[in-house]
C-alpha cells in the first residue's frame, strides 16, 4: 500500500494537472483565497460538492507556506480546512518576537513544530494517506544543496538503494518535519535537524532551512522538471494538451532596494529583491514555453510577452500554464494604466499606505490584516475563474479517483 501511486504515476500518456504553490508566509492567506474561488468551480463541474483538489491534481508541490497547503490539500483537505488550520495557528506561530533575528531566530519554532505536529502527525512522506502526488522542496544548508522531496516510489532517492543502506529512507521522513523544514526561513526561524545516515556513530543531522533560498519560492518551473526528469521516476509527456500546471503567489511587490541608514537593511532588502527577480524570471521562461489563457505582465519591456510560446517550437507549446497572484502596489503598464491583477483593480480601490505595509509582511498576524489577504485571494481567485479557468479539456474521466488509489483515510485535520 505504501507504493500505491506507483503504477499511476508510471503512466506516461494520461492527462495530467499540477499545482504549485508559493511561499510567503501569513500571505498565504492570498493563495486560498484563489483556491477557494477553483475548489467551487470544480465542485459545479463534477457535480459533487464534496469535490477535493487532491482529486483534481496528480501533483501538488509547494515551497515554505506553499508547503505546508501542498501538504493539507494532498492528504485531502477541504480548502476551508486549510484554511481553518491556518487562522488557528498564525496568532501563534507569529506570537511575540524572541529576537531581532541577529544572534537567535526571530521568532520561536515550537508552536509552528506542536501545530505540524498535531496536523500531520508521525506521516511518512509515503504515507498511505495521500491522496495524489507531493512534492515538498527545502535546502540542506550544512552541505549547501537544494532538496526536492516527492512520494514517488519510482523516485531515485525514494528508498535506502540510493545513496546506499547507511542512510535513512527519505520516503520515511515525517512530513511533519519536510514541511518546517521547507518553511524554516532564515532570520524568522532556526533551522531544522533531520536524521539522514543512521550507519555512522556521532554523524550529526543534516541542517535544512526555507526551500526558497534555492530559488524555489515559486516552484513552477522546478515541478515541471520534475516530471520530465528521468530521476524523479514520472516522465510525463509533454504537450499544450498534456499538462497543465497552475502556479499561485502569495501576492507580487516589487522590492525596491533602498533599504536605510543601516547597512544590513540594504543588504535584506536586497536579498528579498532576489527571490522576487528569480519567481519573475521562471513565469517569463514558463510563459515562453506554453500555451496561457490569461498573460502575467513581466515588465515595460517583455510586457505580456505576446500571445506566443517563443521558447517552444512554431505552434507546438510545450504545456498549458497559468499563472495567478495579486499585485499588492499599483503596478502600471507601458500606457500608465494600472494592471488589472492590482489589490486597487481588483476591490476597486486602492490599498491604503498602512494596509500595503501590513500586507507586505510575511508575518503580520493581525486579523484584519489576515482578512484584507484573504478577500484579495478570493477576488483574484474569481477573476481567474471567469477569464481563465482550467481547461474543460483537463477534466478528469472520472472525476473522483476509485480503487487503491482512492480517498485517503484522514481526510479532516487533527486537532
């Protein structure tokens, strides 16, 4: 049982849908927002208003916050149970600082590990559970490598044959301790200790922090290499009619480096620029490469990047791909008009200078802040929904997966 997917996910020629999903902290607030506006439009569709998103994706992949609703939605969470789960432990995960974040973390790890804990429970990343495919990404920062962690049993790293018996089996790795792991961003968190030899005496625990430190923040682009790659044992096909991969933020704002009178503000502001310029980067490649309903504008120069997929051979785009996300500042594009995916355009006013201060903050967990996040994810989730739903030639056929790779058997949070 603990490889049922196996079989599923060898099949090479089947339609498949992928979800990525950013990190960002409390604003991921946003990103259920759009999934709740997709969640109920796949429940008209199929007629079944229990309808859960882990039957609609064959793989869901996030990044830090993206992570941790990666994880909820494969075990077959409703997105109001993630979303329950959230607002219950935001208060406390981001409770009163420690720190300054310069010698110690900023903020405690405990009551983040005690809610994991509570959700997940002692779940192996081949956790019968499942219901779809996850991937999980992180950093192991003592040896400085970038670690993709996903439950297929075809995947090269998936049991103790790769690197050899002297190492833990990653599809034994708790799930609970992936996704802090993947979550633990520098200065807010300490890293997170993981068991990965077990043959050795007195070899110390590999160190992982936030997976987008890789240049994972926004994993899109790495979970279509996943399924391409011959490692991670999926090797799906390519093809406009395919694979569809939706790709969620956490809300875009350009980061000006301006910084401030201390040098180590400078130096921040300019690392946060980075993970903004690496997400912008991998939705123009994304978009060059695929057949897209509903154009991200990338800049005064690339602006929509045309209605082309000018990384992809004459006519044939590689995939179909969709990005969604909020503009949190007011963006404007080469003719001075505000981009239509603005918090102003999207509520029909704009954002107050207190309001965008507060959202833009990956740790602001007051209330009304939260609700602003998640009214600017259901607004952007319904746009989406009205001019660039998912493809009817994506359904399911039949929409709810039966047999031994059905419904999990904990489908409700713990806790």
């Amino acid at each position: 049982m603990t490889r049922r997917f196996e079989q599923f996910f060898a099949d090479t020629k089947s339609k498949r849908r992928i979800l990525a999903l950013d990190g960002g902290g409390v604003r991921g607030l946003i990103t259920l927002g759009i999934l709740g506006e997709l969640e109920r439009e796949l429940k008209r569709r199929s007629g079944d208003n229990n309808y859960r998103l882990s039957q609609y994706f064959d793989l869901i992949g996030g990044t830090s916050t993206g992570s941790i609703i990666a994880t909820g939605l494969a075990h077959g969470w409703t997105v109001d149970d993630v979303k329950t789960a959230y607002l219950t432990i935001i208060p406390k995960v981001f409770g009163r600082k420690r720190a300054f974040g310069l010698l110690e973390p900023a903020y405690d790890e405990y009551p983040l590990a005690e809610a994991l804990k509570r959700f997940f429970g002692d779940d192996p990343l081949e956790s019968v559970d499942l219901e779809t495919g996850l991937a999980i990404f992180a950093k192991r920062a003592d040896t400085g490598s970038a670690w993709v962690l996903c439950n297929n049993p075809r995947w090269y790293y998936y049991d103790r044959k790769q690197p050899g018996v002297g190492y833990e089996s990653n599809s034994g790795f708790k799930l609970r301790s992936l996704v802090q792991a993947s979550a633990a961003a520098p200065h807010y968190f300490r890293r997170v200790q993981i068991h990965i030899e077990h043959a050795r005496e007195n070899v110390p625990p590999g160190e992982f922090i936030d997976g987008g430190v890789a240049g994972f923040n926004n994993p899109a682009m790495e979970l279509l290499s996943l399924v391409r790659d011959p490692a991670f044992g999926f090797e799906w096909d390519l093809g406009q009619d395919q694979i569809y991969l939706l790709s969620l933020g956490t809300g875009w704002l350009r980061e000006r480096n301006v910084g401030g009178r201390l040098f180590v503000s400078r130096t921040i502001s300019a690392l946060r620029s980075m993970l903004n310029d690496v997400s912008l980067q991998q939705i123009a490649y994304l978009q060059g490469m695929s057949r897209v309903a509903l154009r991200w504008y990338i800049n005064s120069e690339k602006e929509y990047q045309e209605d082309k997929s000018y990384l992809a051979p004459p006519g044939a785009p590689l995939l179909t791909y969709q990005r969604v996300d909020v503009r949190l500042g007011d963006d404007k594009n080469r003719a001075g008009q505000f981009l239509p995916e603005t918090a102003r355009e999207l509520r029909g006013k704009p954002l107050s200078k207190t309001e965008l201060k507060r959202a833009s903050l990956i740790t602001n967990k007051h209330r009304k802040n939260l609700d602003l996040l998640l009214d600017l994810g259901e607004k952007a989730g319904a746009r989406f929904i009205s001019l660039a739903p998912p493809p009817d030639s994506f359904n399911p056929d039949p929409w709810t997966r039966q047999g031994p790779i059905g419904p999990g058997g904990k489908r409700e949070p713990r806790g």
